[in-house]
C-alpha cells in the first residue's frame, strides 16, 4: 500500500518535454516546476498537485491515484489545468522499486498505448517518464521525463 510514500512532500521538478509526440520531433523543451505530494486513505490514495512553469505558458496540473485493495493495481488520473477533459486512467504496479503503468488512449484521433514508468527513487529524488507507442507497444516514444528533487 506504501508504493507512493516516497513522493510524500515538496519538490523542485526539472522537465524535459518533447514538443511534437508522434512526429519524428527532437525538440526538446526544458523547464522547471514544483510538485507537492501526500498520500490519502491509509496509503491507498495518493495526490500530487504541480506548477509547471512551461515556456510555451506556466499551467497546473495533479494526478490522482487509487490502489486497488484486492489486487493491488494503481489507477492513476491526470488532471492538467489546460484542459477540462479526463484523460483515462494508466494502470499498474511496482516491481523491484519500478513503477510501470499502462493504458489505451488516442493521440490526434490516432488509437496509442500511454506507459508512465516511476524509476531511480531514492528519499531526496525520483524519475518519472511518460511514452507513447502507435504500434500496440512494440515501440515506445519517450516525449516527457520529470526528475523530481526533494526541497524539504
């Protein structure tokens, strides 16, 4: 149930985002952000609330989290402050101190896999990646990484 207790507190977030997903782009934007975080119900929620000061204009966002009390699976929800839809939930767990969730999504009417992969997590960091595949996930885009550093 303790999966998300590490991301507990107050972070300086370095961005690095990939502005055409999907495309072939190799342009890079690299901003930076803050992140708070706490756990709900026990440790069988989680919330993160995000400033990201990104250059193409600053927004807010947060992700929700729910862990499944019988099988253990997280649903995680993105919220982004630029737009009022849900996208789905991507679904998974952690392995060895690897996080590695998955759902089905659609990119400009194009049906995607969408994969987040929480890694390198340590008390004072952390790696989160987001990638996208057009191919079912025999290939995988990585168009977002979020190295996260403890500021408490």
């Amino acid at each position: 149930m303790a999966d998300f207790d590490f991301q507990v507190g107050v972070w300086r977030v370095k961005h690095r985002k990939l502005r055409g997903r999907l495309s072939g782009s190799t342009d890079w934007a690299v901003f930076e952000g803050r992140c708070t975080a706490w756990t709900l119900m026990g440790g069988e929620g989680s919330v993160e609330d995000q400033f990201l000061d990104d250059p193409d204009g600053p927004y807010r966002a947060a992700a929700f989290r729910r862990r499944d009390p019988v099988s253990g699976v997280w649903s995680i929800w993105w919220f982004d402050g630029r737009s009022s839809g849900l996208e789905p939930p991507v679904l998974g767990r952690f392995e060895n101190g690897v996080g590695v969730f998955l759902c089905d999504d659609e990119l400009e009417g194009r049906p995607i896999r969408v994969r987040f992969i929480w890694s390198e997590i340590t008390h004072d960091s952390a790696r989160w990646e987001q990638a996208f595949s057009a191919d079912g996930g025999l290939t995988w885009e990585v168009n977002w990484i979020m190295q996260f550093e403890r500021t408490e």
